[in-house]
C-alpha cells in the first residue's frame, strides 16, 4: 500500500509542475485522496461488501468532489488533476499512467446490465469537461480534448476534439521524433511540434521543421560528395538559444507607444 502511495505521489510530479513537496502533494491533492478510497472500496467491492463499498465511496465524493463507483477497475499511476465532479462509472476500466482532468465523465450510454462504460488504454489523457460514453476503448497515449463527447473508438495515439468527437490527427512516431530531434539541433523549444497537435500554428511550424530536415538531408548529401573529392566543406551548424534573445526592449518600445497613445487620446472626438 505505501509503495502505491509513494508511486503515486512521484506520478504527481513527472505530470504537475505545481507540485512543490512529497507533503504537500500527500495533504491537499483531492484527486490522489479519491484514488486512495477507491482501493479500498475496490476491495470491500471484491470481496461482496456491497453497500459498505458504496458508503465509502460517498464519503470518498463528499470528501472530494469526484465520484469513482466501487467496481471500476483503475490501473498504476492514474492521476486526476484538480478533481472536481469527474465522474468514473462502474464497469469502466483505466490502464496504467492515465490522466483525467476535472469535470470529466466515463459514463454509459445503456441502463441494460453487462459492460456499459470505456475501456481506456495506457497513457490516456482527456481534457477538463470531457465526456466518454459507452463501452468503447481509448487506445494507448491517445489524447481527448477539453469539452469533447466521444461515443466511438478512439485509435492509439489519436488526437480527438468536438462534440461528436472525431479525430483531428494521428501520431506518427518517426515524424515527433525528427521533428524533435531537429528542434532540438538549432535550440529551438519544441513544445507543441508533434505531428499530432491539432493547432494550426503548430502545424505549420512543424511542415517547415520536416521542410528543413529535407534540405539539411541534402545539404549533407552534397557536402559528403564534395569532401570526398578532397574539398573541406559544411561545418557544424551553429545552435540558436531562443531562450537568450533579449524581448524587454521591444517590450519596453510598446509599452512607451502605448502611453504616448493614450496621452494623445481626446475623448472629445
């Protein structure tokens, strides 16, 4: 049981920047308190104690503000950040390093007995107010965006946004990787590069990192032919720091713009 709760305080911080200490994560992380009831209510549940595995987990949303029913089965490392009023129905099933933001919903779509809620894969993430409906499976490292309704099958590694949910992308392994490793080789920030992000900006910046990673494939193609025949051509590429080019003065440009603005401004016009 300890070695659970310390796995799930170090989940906390690979997934929550917020996180400051081990005791503070331990003290005022509703979403981890639930998961901690849920264990034991998912035992008295085993073990045929019906109604006292429901009272604790009343007392678990009363307490937490999210409902998890007894008989859902949740894998290792499962974190639901902030918590409030998400909701897991009884015959849902999370797989390991799942993460559930708040207000989200694993319902059923039936009142007939049997299988009635998703089946989520390892490494799901759904944004804050999504709803996943019925007995369908969310495959490995899939991401559902904030607000959307999913009532079909979502492939792995999928992108899903909308109501009804539908797939925007989906991942392409080799492409994050080169697209990374390139951002990486010019020292650019390579947050939100992956091919599988739905933001047109993104997108964009991502096609001119695979535009690059083609011309420098050619230019090593062209420097390799011509040192073969005893030219000395293509040094390193030099890395650019994004993160070291000074913003404060064109910062402080606008900012000057804007006072001289508003002094010139005559509420008479």
């Amino acid at each position: 049981m300890f070695s659970g709760i310390k796995e799930d305080i170090r989940s906390v911080f690979e997934r929550d920047p917020a996180a400051r200490s081990a005791f503070e994560v331990l003290t005022t992380y509703p979403g981890l308190h639930a998961i901690w009831l849920h264990r034991l209510s998912h035992r008295l549940w085993r073990a045929e104690w019906r109604w006292l595995a429901r009272w604790l987990s009343t007392i678990g949303r009363w307490l937490t503000g999210v409902e998890i029913h007894p008989g859902a089965k949740i894998g290792r490392r499962f974190f639901i950040d902030h918590g409030m009023g998400v909701v897991i129905g009884e015959t849902a099933e999370i797989g390991d390093d799942c993460t559930l933001y708040h207000g989200v919903t694993l319902g059923g779509t039936s009142w007939n007995p049997g299988k009635r809620h998703p089946t989520l894969g390892k490494g799901v993430v759904i944004g804050a107010g999504a709803k996943v409906l019925g007995p369908l499976y969310v495959g490995e490292n899939a991401r559902i965006g904030s607000n959307a309704v999913v009532v079909k099958d979502v492939p792995a590694g999928a992108t899903v946004v909308g109501i009804p949910g539908r797939v925007v992308a989906k991942a392409d392994a080799d492409v994050s990787e080169q697209r990374q490793h390139l951002a990486k080789k010019f020292g650019f920030d390579a947050y939100a590069v992956s091919a599988e992000n739905p933001d047109p900006v993104a997108n964009a910046i991502g096609s001119l990192l695979d535009h690059i990673h083609l011309l420098d494939n050619k230019v090593s193609e062209l420097c390799h032919s011509v040192n073969s025949l005893g030219g000395n051509v293509c040094e390193e590429v030099p890395t650019v720091n994004i993160a070291e080019v000074d913003f404060r003065e064109a910062e402080q440009r606008a900012a000057e713009q804007r006072r001289k603005d508003v002094d010139a401004f005559d509420p008479a016009i």
